[in-house]
C-alpha cells in the first residue's frame, strides 16, 4: 500500500506545488491535491476559505 500525501498551496505556491507534487509521485507516493489548481489569486467572499481534511478524504 502506498503512502498517501497530502498537499494545498495558494496560488503564489502552485508552480512549487506542481513540482514537489511531481517528485513525490516518482519516487512511488500517492498524492491527494487539495488545491488551488492554477496561479489566478482567488477571493472568496468573506475572507479566508477553509476546508477541513478528515482522513476519509484521502
């Protein structure tokens, strides 16, 4: 059974994401992206958006 890794960043952080997201898969992890999926800065109404991870997403 792999080990499963799990990974969010802002979007100043993707491009870095993308890359460590890459190494890691190659040297045999599973990797569960969490976001964001590109570099366009998001607002969400009414400040920060949070989302909790429980172990079942995974």
């Amino acid at each position: 059974m792999k080990e499963t890794i799990a990974m969010a960043s802002d979007h100043a952080g993707y491009e870095y994401k993308e890359m460590l997201k890459l190494h890691l898969e190659t040297k045999g992890f599973r990797v569960k992206d969490f976001g964001t999926y590109s570099t366009e800065a998001n607002r969400f109404k009414g400040g920060r958006h949070r989302r909790r991870i429980n172990k079942i997403d995974l």
